[in-house]
C-alpha cells in the first residue's frame, strides 16, 4: 500500500497508522494489530446492543445535564446507525482481545465519534462525549445483557414457540397411533405417538419457562458501575436514566442491578442463562435422536416414520437418504453444551472487581442463541411437520409384542407372565396365542385384557 492509503492517528500512547477510509481511530488499530488471532469479530447482535447502549447512554447524558443537547442528537444518530448494521465492517477486532472488551467498546466510540463529528461539523470526542460516564468496564457487560435479551425475545422464544406449535399439530394427528414403547432400546409397553410427541412438546415449554425466569435477572444491568463498580464519574441517578432510555428503544423492560459491583465482578446471570440454554440442548438432542432412531431403516431399523427426504444420502450408495436434520440439530446442540463450558470456565475469571473474560462470554452466548433458534425452526419446518407414520410396520411390531403380558400381572402373577413373554419371543407369536394355551383365560377375556390402546391409558387392566 502506498502513503495516501492511510491516514495518522493519535491516542494517549502516540502516533500510528489506520487505513484512510476507517471510521475507526487509533485504540481500534493498536487491537488490530494485536490480536489477529481468530478473524472473528464479535457478532451482529452484540454490536447492535452496543450501538443501543451508546444512544442510552447519550440521552442519559442529554437529561442529567452534562450533554449538550447537539451533542447527544449526533451521537444518538451515528450509534443508532451502528445498532442497525450501517458500519460494521469497521468493526473488526477479534473476540479474542482484552479481557474488559475495551478494544471493542474504544472501537464503538471512535467510529460514533468519527460520524457523529462529521454529522456536527466540529470534534465530538471518543472518550470526553462518546464514553461519558461509562467504562468499558460497565459497557461490555451490560452490553452482553442487552444482546442477550434482544436475540431471545426476537429469534430463540419464537423459534421455540414455532417448534411447540408444530408439536401440538402433530400431536393431534397422532393421539391415537398406538406404537411399541421402549425402554433401555427395548421393547417396553406401548404408548401412541401422540403422548410421545406431548413429552417432547412440554420438555420445550419447560425450557421456556427456565428461559423466562432466568430473563429477569438478564434484564438487569450494571450500566452506572463504570470503573470497579462505584460509579466514579458517573451522575446520581445514570443508573435509572439509562435504563428508561434503552427501554424506550427497545421495548424490553431493562432495571439497574441492586448491586453493580456484581455485574462487573461476575457473570453469574449469563452462566445460569447459558445453563438454560444448555438444558434446551439437551432436550433438542433427545428429540433429534429420537427421531433419527424412529426413521431407522428403512427395512433393517426401526422404521416407524419416515422423515422428509431432503437430499442425497450418499457419494456411493444411491437410493440412500439420510436423516439430515436432526443430525445437523444434534451437532448445533453438541456445540451449545461446548459453549456453555466455555462460558463457565470463563465466568470464573472474575478477578477482584472485573471479569476478564467478558468478550468470549458474549460471543459464545450469542451463539448458542443464533443456533438453537435456527435449529429448532429447522426441525419444526423440515422433519417434525412433514414425517409419515408406517402404521402397518407399527402394527406389526406392536401385535407381536411379548411384554404385553405385563398387563396380565395382576391376573396371573409375574412368574406365569415371565414364561408367556419368553416362549411368545422364542416361537414367535402373539402373546395372546400363548396366554390363551398356558392360562385359563379365555381368548376374549385376553383380547379385552391386551388392548394396546387402552394399555395407553394406564390404570389396572380388569
């Protein structure tokens, strides 16, 4: 590159070079040059929050007096350009940076005073204007909060949401398809598909729910904290100001933490949220295994559904399809369970009165977001609402059952029922047919006894 491509700038340890056409100034380079370790920036969703934060912080400002009122309206109009996506390529600073997030916090304040002065037509500074009564020490966490709050409500409850729903259609359909249950993969007494659906569909409101109360605390905020938590610099009353200013923006009902010391020294919140959304990650895998054994087969597995073929299964065996999207699901949730290990790991690195693993936490938390939302539309949309039931594969499965006689416990004792079971097994046969020859039941006392159906419905057999 030549001379004119790049441009001086002077922060409080010297002179460097940026490239001319950066918003950016020399606090974000010095992080360029230092950390070109992962290429990866911190996400869509973080620096949107950002962007709503530095307009909160702005108005905040504006009210309480120290801001001049055309001050404030650039800010609040160069950050909410940043909020909407406007700048980021001139957000390039790895995840992988200072542990307080300061490169990516100095980053937002440099391209917001860089727009802001042009919009002004005179100097708005990063720090003296753009960070007024902040740190980045009370920024980025607070930030991490807001990003969190805004991708749940907006992508992950929905898509949820969207996943129940489709359940709950599904459900409907099935109630009465009465199949083979299973327990340790072996044959166990039979329940319809229709409550093995209902299981799934009230794991997922559960995680909801687990979702909305852990909400409470992730919509508290340390923003007032600045420093080390006292609020050096910061006015009486910024705490509130700021809240009811980025409420307005963006109709979440954020509050000031009791404690803002807490939210500069722990993560704690964003640990117990990363644990819920482990918790649904756990649920979508066991839907997603569930559903990649039901379509086993289709002729030497299980083969009770038949998932929506979708593509290609195979380089070299044709006619081959694959359960594709439940395993895709099963790997989105190997990696949530990973970033929820990262994210504890780094909620322990609150040292003294700052964690210094703040960036990671968010980048890692976002993600798991992102994924879950994706994955559980992708399930609802691509394998749950659209598989088939093979009814005469269930059928059969389910007539030759031995472990039906468990409804003749009662009737004839564990040990006759124990000797059924294996010789209907060993020769083949439907457990009424043996029952009827080993018992003095009669073959219509058993049928009403052996009804799959009612066996569904639990209670004793009479």
């Amino acid at each position: 590159m030549t001379t004119k491509q790049f441009r001086n700038e002077r922060d409080s340890m010297g002179e460097l070079q940026v490239p001319a056409n950066a918003l950016y100034g020399a606090q974000t380079q010095r992080a360029v040059n230092n950390f070109p370790i992962s290429g990866l920036p911190m996400p869509r969703g973080f620096i949107r929050a950002l962007g709503f934060a530095k307009v909160a912080c702005a108005t905040a400002n504006e009210k309480l007096g120290l801001l001049e009122k055309k001050y404030a309206d650039v800010i609040r109009s160069a950050a909410t350009d940043v909020a909407n996506g406007k700048y980021d390529q001139h957000f390039p600073v790895d995840v992988f940076q200072t542990g307080s997030g300061t490169s990516t916090n100095m980053n937002a304040n440099e391209v917001i005073s860089h727009v802001a002065s042009e919009l002004l037509g005179e100097n708005v500074h990063p720090n003296d204007h753009i960070n007024m009564s902040q740190s980045s020490n009370d920024v980025i966490p607070t930030t991490i909060h807001v990003s969190a709050c805004l991708e749940i409500s907006e992508q992950l409850q929905p898509a949820v949401q969207h996943l129940i729903a489709t359940l709950h259609q599904r459900i409907i359909e099935l109630d009465k398809t009465v199949k083979t249950g299973r327990t340790h993969l072996m044959d166990a007494m039979p329940i319809t598909l229709g409550q093995e659906l209902q299981a799934w569909k009230d794991q997922l409101s559960d995680n909801l729910d687990r979702i909305e109360q852990s909400m409470s605390r992730l919509s508290t905020l340390p923003q007032g904290g600045t420093a080390v938590g006292t609020g050096i610099n910061a006015p009486e009353h910024f705490s509130k100001e700021f809240c009811n200013a980025l409420t307005a923006t963006t109709n979440i009902a954020f509050k000031p933490m009791k404690n803002l010391f807490i939210g500069l020294a722990s993560q704690d919140t964003a640990v117990e949220m990363s644990g819920q959304l482990k918790t649904l990650a756990v649920t979508l895998m066991k839907i997603s295994n569930d559903l990649r054994w039901m379509n086993s087969g289709p002729l030497a597995g299980i083969g009770e559904i038949a998932l929506p073929a979708l593509q290609p299964g195979s380089s070299i065996m044709p006619g081959k399809v694959n359960p594709v999207i439940p395993e895709a699901a099963a790997m989105v949730c190997a990696q949530v369970m990973g970033n929820d290990t990262t994210i504890t790991i780094a909620g322990q690195s609150g040292n003294f009165q700052l964690n210094v693993m703040l960036p990671v936490i968010g980048y890692n938390l976002l993600q798991s977001i992102e994924l879950l939302s994706n994955a559980s539309r992708q399930l609802a949309d691509k394998a749950i609402a659209g598989f088939t039931v093979n009814e005469s594969h269930i059928k059969q499965a389910l007539d030759r059952n031995p472990i039906l006689v468990t409804a003749l416990n009662r009737v004839i004792g564990y040990e006759k029922g124990a000797a059924i079971a294996k010789k209907a097994y060993a020769e083949g046969r439907s457990v009424i047919d043996v029952a009827s020859e080993m018992t003095d039941l009669s073959e219509a006392e058993l049928v009403k006894l052996l009804n799959p159906e009612k066996l569904t419905q639990g209670g004793v057999s009479e």
